[in-house]
C-alpha cells in the first residue's frame, strides 16, 4: 500500500484497502536511532500509542484506532534463510512481474578466481544482502553507497549463493545484480568522501578479473 519514512514529511499516510475482510500487515524496519539531543525522546519505532492505525470509511463510520496488533520479529538467521522455498524452474519465473512489497531474491554468482569485489543493486529499493550465509549490510537507493563490498575471503571457485531481501521492492519485472571491481556512488556523495574511500583501500587487491560476467538468477516462487 505504502511506506512511511520519518525524513519524508508528516508521518500520517491514508491508504485504500483493497477488499474488505483483508489482513493488514505492516512490516517495521529498524534503522537506527539518534543518540543526541532532545530528538532521542521521539525515537520510538513502530506502532506508538493508541491511534497509531485508524480504520474508517463513509460506509462503515468515522476513524476508529485498531487494537489487537501481533508483533512478529522476522527470522533472519542463516539456518532460517536457508529454509526459504525457491522455485526450482527458472523458466516457470522468466519474464515474470511481481506486486510491489517485501520479498526475497536468489541469486547465483559463478567465480573462477575469488577476489575483492563490489555487488550493486539495479531495480531494488532497500534492504539487505548475504553472500555464502554472511551478511554483507544493508543498501539504500537514496545512497551515498551505491553498492556492497564483497571481500574475496567470502567467495569460493564455482557458484556462490546470495540472497537479497528488499522491504520495499517496487514491483515489476526481476531487479538485476551485478558484481563489479569498483565501488559506485550516488551523486549525493559528500565532498572528499569518495576519495577517502578510495585511500582506505589503498593497499588492497581489488582484482574481479575472477569473476564472470554478470550472474545467473533463480528466483523465488511468488
């Protein structure tokens, strides 16, 4: 239906359900919080106080607060993304679209040399990505980072397995990941940042020549 983000404005938001008797969920993603200042005093996260969630319409009467909400902490360890049912033919998923929300990705990436590289993240909005069961953090659209390092200590020779979860996937045909031997940046990238980034792996081997040319996709079942 919608995201919410604390930087974009009034936090209220309207949205039309689309059937009536649907299950509402809504998924809280915790960036962090401010440790300074009288701010810190506002930064709870998600469903805060009565009122929080409203339901009303011309049909059924005025703005009413919905009570009852289960709260539900996402399994994201290693053993449980392993158990994440992926279909099993490409071609069953080729060409396929997908509604706009959360949802997992498989990728597999072919190495002929392990090497330092970095992952970028084309047509995907915000979340998370592990390669071989570590977790490499987390990427944004509105950058400065415009991709993930990838030490090659993670890597081996012949396929290796990265997932990708994106909160807010904006729907449509499959999003692409590619491996480079560069970083890349958005162009909000504060002054003389790229360049200490650039200094601080000074000394470090980035050679992707290992790497073949794009990756191999095998996507989830819907």
């Amino acid at each position: 239906l919608g995201t919410v983000y604390r930087n974009d404005g009034p936090a209220a938001r309207q949205f039309q359900l689309p059937v009536a008797g649907d299950r509402l969920e809504i998924l809280v993603d915790m960036m962090g919080r401010v440790n300074f200042g009288p701010e810190m005093c506002k930064e709870r996260k998600g469903l805060v106080g009565p009122g929080s969630v409203q339901l009303g319409s011309p049909q059924t009467g005025p703005m009413r607060s919905l009570f009852g909400w289960d709260c539900v902490p996402l399994p994201m360890a290693e053993e449980d993304l392993a158990k994440l049912p992926w279909a099993s033919d490409r071609k069953a998923v080729s060409g396929k679209t997908w509604k706009r929300g959360p949802r997992f990705f498989l990728y597999n990436l072919p190495v002929r040399d392990p090497a330092d590289t970095f992952l970028t993240f084309e047509g995907f909005t915000k979340g998370f990505a592990c390669v071989n069961g570590f977790n490499l953090g987390r990427y944004w659209n509105r950058g400065p980072q415009g991709s993930l390092y990838v030490p090659g200590a993670l890597l081996k020779r012949g396929f290796n397995e990265v997932i990708v979860f994106d909160i807010d996937y904006p729907g449509g045909r499959r999003p692409v990941l590619r491996a480079l031997p560069e970083a890349t940046w958005t162009s909000s990238l504060p002054t003389g940042a790229r360049q200490a980034f650039t200094d601080a792996l000074a000394g470090v081997s980035v050679d992707a020549n290992g790497l073949y040319g794009g990756l191999q996709q095998i996507l989830p079942k819907s």
